[in-house]
C-alpha cells in the first residue's frame, strides 16, 4: 500500500511539471503579429513576429552598395505606439561586411496589416 501511495503522489508530481512545462512553452511562444520588411531596392528584408511579452522574434538582413556592405539586424524588442496604431520595432545592426549601413534602434511602422511604403522599403504590421 506504501509503494502504491508513492507511486500515485510521484505521478501526480511528473503530470503538474510536464503541465507547467507546456503551459510556459505556449506562454513563451505566443505572439500577437507579425511584421515584414521587404526594400524595393538594394537594402533590408525579413521579418518575424511580435512576441507577447514585447520580444520581437525573427530577424532581416541588409546589402548595400552592391554586395559592400551586408548585415543582420538582430530584432530586440517591440512596443505600441500612437494610441496602437503604430509599433515601434527595435533592432542592432551586426555588421558582416564593410561598416554599418545605418545605427541600431527603433523604427516606428503603422499597423494597416497591408504593406505600406516608407522611403523605399515595404513595411506591413499585422496583428492576431
């Protein structure tokens, strides 16, 4: 009887931890968008979502100058901006080939969930 009651108290225990381990996964995956970026030219493209927490995932690259200059912008965070109908979308710049094209920050994009051009690259916020 001993054996049995352990038993079930350590399958309780392994169903609440595997239970607490899938509730933190789908909390940490959740997004409520996504975002593109997409140059009309030579420049950056990408995109990824806009996680929950204020985490923006995915990534984009850039290439200039015919091949001279090439880099990741690294996503960091997101926020809303202008009463939520723009987001303000956060990156570092990683150079991999010649100097940074532009610095590392923020850029604010309107949320239309159609593609919007600004100054040449194709922007489109989508939210869930």
């Amino acid at each position: 009887m001993k054996r049995f009651v352990i038993l079930a108290l350590a399958s309780v225990l392994l169903l609440t931890v595997l239970a607490s381990l899938s509730l933190h996964a789908a909390e940490a995956s959740s997004n409520v968008g996504t975002y593109t970026i997409t140059d009309l030219g030579q420049g950056a493209w990408g995109g990824g979502p806009l996680n929950a927490d204020g985490t923006l995932g995915g990534g984009a690259s850039y290439s200039a100058g015919n091949g001279s200059l090439v880099g990741k912008l690294v996503p960091t965070t997101w926020s809303f901006v202008n009463g939520k109908t723009a987001v303000s979308l956060c990156f570092i710049v990683q150079p991999i080939k010649g100097p940074p094209l532009f610095p590392s920050g923020c850029l604010v994009v309107p949320v239309t969930g159609t593609p919007i051009v600004i100054e040449g690259t194709l922007f489109r916020v989508t939210l869930h």
